[in-house]
C-alpha cells in the first residue's frame, strides 16, 4: 500500500512527480489486490459446487427408491419372523399329512410282499402236489417269473417310501431347531426390527430435508457470491480512473517546456482543478462500492454460519446407530435365518421328491396289477388242467385254489395303495401352493442387502457432513479473507481525496490569456480522449470552462469509446 502524505498547508509546493509516481504505484497495486479478491471469491464458489456435489451424493444414496428398499426389506423380515410359527405348524401339519400317507403306503406294500412270499411258497406246494408233471411245472416256473417281477417292484416301493420317509424326517428335524430358535428371538427381534425400520424411514425424511436446505442456502450464497464476483470490477474502473489521471498529469508536464511560467500556471491551474474534481469522485465511487461489497459479504454470515450448524447437526444424528442396530439385529437371526433356508430347501426338495414318488409309485402299481392278473390267470388255468389229471389234479386244485385266494388279496392290498398315493399327491399341490404365496424367504439376503444400503448411506452422509463442514469452515473463512481484504482497500478513496487536495490546492486564476486559453483548447480535448467512462466526461465537462466543454463535447462525438458504461 502507497501513501501519501499530505499537509494542505504547503500544497501547493508539493512535487507533482511525487504525485504522479505514488498514484501510478496505486493503480498499479489496485488492480493486483482486487484479482486476488476475486480468486479468492472463486475459490469459494468451487467450494460451495463441493458442498452441493456432497449433499446431492448423501440424496443419491439415501433416496426413497434405493434406501426405501432397505426399510421395507426390515419391515419384511420383521413379518416373517413375526409369522414364523403359523408358518412352521403348517409345515408340521403338511409333514404329518405325508408321514401318515407313507405308512399306509408301507403297511399295504409289507402286505403284498407277504402275498408274493406265500404265492411263492404255493407254487412250490404245486410242484409236489403235481410230482413233476410237466404241464403243471411249466404253469408254476411262469408264475414264479411273474412273482419275481412283483418282488423287484415292491422293492423299489419299499426304496422309494424309505427316501420319503428319510427326507419327512429331515424337514421335521429342521422345523424342531427352527422353532427352538424362534423362542429365542421371538418376539423381541420382530418388534425391534420394526422400530428400526420406523426409526430409519424417520431418519431418511431427516436427511432429504437437511440436505434440501444445505443446497438451497448453499446455492442462494453461490448466487451472491457471483454477484460479487461481478461487483469486483470497481477495483478495475478506480484503477483506471488514476491512470488517467496520472496520464492527464503526464501530458501537461509535456507542455511545460513550451511555455512561459505564467502560461504554465494558468494552464496548471485550470487541469488541477479538474483532475481534483475526477479524483475527488472517482474516491467517492470508491467508497461507496467497496463499503457495499463489505457490507454484502457481512450480510452472508447468517446463511454461512446457518449452513454449517446444518452440516454439524446432521454429524450428531446421523445415521450410525441404525447401522450399528440393524447389525446386531442381523447377527441375532444369523442362526435362525441359516435354520430357515435350510428348513425352505429341505421344504423345496420335498415337493420334487414327492412328485417323483407319486409317478414311480403309479407306474410300479401298474406293473403289479400285471402280476397280479398273471397269476390270477394261472391260477384258473391250473384248476382247468386239474380237470384232466384225475386224483393228480384234484391234489393240485386244492393248493391252485389257495393261490387264487392269495391273488386276489394282492390285488385288495393294490386297491389300498390308491388313496394314500392320491394323498401324497395333493399334499404336493398344497405345498407348491404355499410355496408360490409365500415367495423368497432368504431373510439373510434381505438383511445383508438392506445392511449394504444403510452402511453406504452412513458412508456416504459420513463424508459429506466431514468434508462438507471442513468446506463451509473454508468458505466462511474465505468470504472473511476477502472482507478483510476489501475492508482494508478502503483507505484508498482516502488517499485519493488526499491527492484531490493537493491538486485542488493551485490558487484559482482570473480570466485566461490568450496564449493559455489556445494551450488549454489542444490539452482539454486530449486529456477528455482518456476517459473510459461516461461519468469521467459528464465530471470533465462540469470542471473546465465552458467553451472548452464544448469542445470537449465535440471530440466525444467523433470518438464516443464509452468501453466500460
């Protein structure tokens, strides 16, 4: 900063190269001071785009349609815990409906075993009772083919029956430890897990709203900010208000050595005047747009102050607790969630296995209806042969006559085999049914995927409120600086009334000589071709002697370069 000093005493004996040199050193500092300013200003514009760009991420993460999912897969998981018992006692019921039919299924397949073994011990009876006869042989070895077959087939039965039995126990074990976990859990977790939900959607609306206002006052402070930015430019106008000065003072020492000193002082004193006048109100134009500026850059202290007790209020409530909750809300079902998909897979393989023992069931009992009519056939057939064999074949009949008793108790044990295979049948469909209605059920993923978008949220919200409060520190620190800054630039309408003095200081004349008025009217008009600005020419007109205004006015004619206003 350039001082002058100035004692109006002695003004009139001041060194105009002093002047000249001090106002130069000025306007040259002037403009360097204002570019930092108004880097400074910018650098706090690309703060608050930080702030808006952080807020808009924690929205981004914290939207209705990606956390919302999140509360409603809490909300979810919370329903099924709460409906896990109906849930179970169904399965249970299903479970019994298909033990209870396998049973029956067993008890009629030993049943037709038992058949097949006396069919068998019978035939062997035929053979003894025929004595080797050929005819009745050959009947007895096809039958006990047939039997042979019926046997295979009931043991697949029996294989088949076994699984089904084996896989109703698993499921029934998976219920057993499901429900001694769901005593555990229930219902303290399901109602917690609502609560957090709750809470959450609460917290959700908490953040959308901060965050509207964070944007709203940050972007209504980067407004004003660029308005300022714009209102920079008085630094630039004054800078160029003192070089025109320091020019007008250049171009009347050019004309020193060309004159006698009584012209000179005429001439000197009309020019001082005027640029007394130019500098007297270029310093009241000053002081008036940089008292603005520091003014407006006041006046944003509430909103930036306001901004950051926003940012730091979130910082207490944030969403840390409901991560932490949901946490341990997920460790909590983490036995019981494992339990419950392995119970649903189990539940899921049962259906398939059912379906494949009902079609192998059907397609064996149709293959033992075979053997069943087979040996009914040979039973009939032998009884004819009897007829031909005398006392050999009344022997024969009577055991023949067994066999056919036997036959038709396989095929009253094959009739039983229907209606638990039926059951079977539609318990499968009722199973699929539910299956379909409840839907997925992995409350682990539902949890997990819920814990992702919560945990990124905090994250996110985490960062922002960070490095958003450390940024508003940094802006309101900045928009301070720059205060400071233009604050302290106030002193130059000072200095610049301080030169004003001076110049104004030269003893006013009476009327001007011939000689000083034809220097005058080649001086005015070319000190009047340095102005900028129109206000610069409506001062030089009012402080010069009127014909030389109106000179003045026709140069502004041919030359209007009004480049600034």
């Amino acid at each position: 900063m350039h001082h002058i000093r100035i004692d109006t005493d002695t003004a009139q004996a001041i060194d105009l190269s002093d002047l000249k040199r001090s106002l130069a050193l000025v306007a040259a500092g002037m403009d360097a001071r204002f570019v930092r300013a108004g880097t400074t200003l910018a650098t706090a514009i690309d703060t608050i785009d930080r702030i808006i760009t952080s807020i808009e991420g924690v929205t981004g993460a914290l939207d209705e349609s990606v956390a919302g999912i999140a509360v409603s897969s809490l909300k979810s998981v919370a329903g099924q815990l709460d409906a896990l018992p109906v849930v179970q006692a169904g399965r249970d019921a299903d479970m019994a409906r298909i033990g209870s039919a396998s049973r029956v299924l067993r008890d009629h397949v030993m049943d037709m075993r038992q058949a097949l073994r006396v069919l068998h011990i019978y035939g062997m009876n035929i053979k003894i009772a025929a004595s080797g006869e050929a005819a009745f042989v050959g009947f007895v070895n096809d039958m006990g083919q047939r039997l042979a077959t019926g046997e295979e087939h009931l043991e697949g039965f029996l294989a088949k029956l076994k699984e089904l039995s084996g896989s109703v126990g698993s499921v029934q074990q998976a219920g057993r430890l499901l429900a001694a976990e769901a005593r555990k859990i229930l219902p303290a977790v399901p109602q917690r897990l609502t609560r957090d939900a709750g809470a959450l959607h609460t917290h959700l609306g908490d953040v959308a709203a901060m965050a509207r206002q964070v944007a709203e006052i940050a972007r209504t402070v980067q407004g004003r900010v660029a308005t300022m930015l714009g209102a920079l430019q008085v630094g630039d106008s004054t800078r160029q208000r003192l070089e025109h000065v320091v020019s007008a003072l250049q171009l009347l020492d050019g004309t020193e050595h060309a004159l006698s000193e009584p012209v000179y002082v005429e001439v000197t004193a009309v020019v001082h005047r005027l640029l007394a006048a130019l500098l007297e109100t270029s310093a009241a134009d000053f002081d008036r747009d940089a008292a603005r500026l520091v003014s407006a850059l006041k006046a944003l202290q509430p909103d930036t102050a306001a901004l950051l007790d926003l940012i730091e209020d979130d910082a207490g409530r944030n969403g840390r607790p409901f991560l932490i909750q949901i946490e341990e809300a997920v460790g909590e079902v983490a036995i019981i969630t494992v339990q419950l998909q392995e119970a649903d897979q189990r539940s899921g393989a049962m259906l398939g296995l059912i379906n494949e023992t009902v079609d192998e069931l059907t397609g064996r009992l149709e293959q033992l209806q075979r053997v069943q009519f087979n040996v009914q056939d040979i039973a009939t057939n032998t009884r004819l042969l009897c007829r031909r064999h005398g006392e050999l074949g009344k022997a024969v009949s009577v055991v023949a006559g067994e066999v056919d008793i036997y036959a038709h108790s396989l095929g009253n044990a094959m009739r039983g085999i229907v209606q638990p295979i039926r059951e079977l049948s539609e318990v499968n469909t009722l199973l699929a049914g539910k299956r379909a209605a409840e839907g997925e059920s992995d409350m682990g993923s539902k949890l997990t995927q819920a814990l992702v978008v919560i945990r990124e949220g905090c994250q996110r919200t985490d960062l922002a409120v960070r490095e958003g409060g450390d940024d508003a520190r940094q802006l309101i620190e900045l928009l301070a600086i720059t205060g400071d800054e233009i604050g302290a630039e106030l002193q130059l309408g000072a200095i610049m009334r301080q030169a004003a003095i001076a110049l104004s200081a030269t003893p006013p004349l009476g009327p001007l000589s011939d000689e000083a008025t034809v220097v005058l009217g080649d001086l005015l008009p070319r000190i009047f071709a340095l102005y900028t600005m129109a206000q610069e020419r409506e001062v030089h007109t009012a402080n010069v002697p009127a014909a030389f205004a109106v000179a003045s006015a026709v140069v502004e004619e041919e030359d209007d370069d009004d480049g600034l206003f």
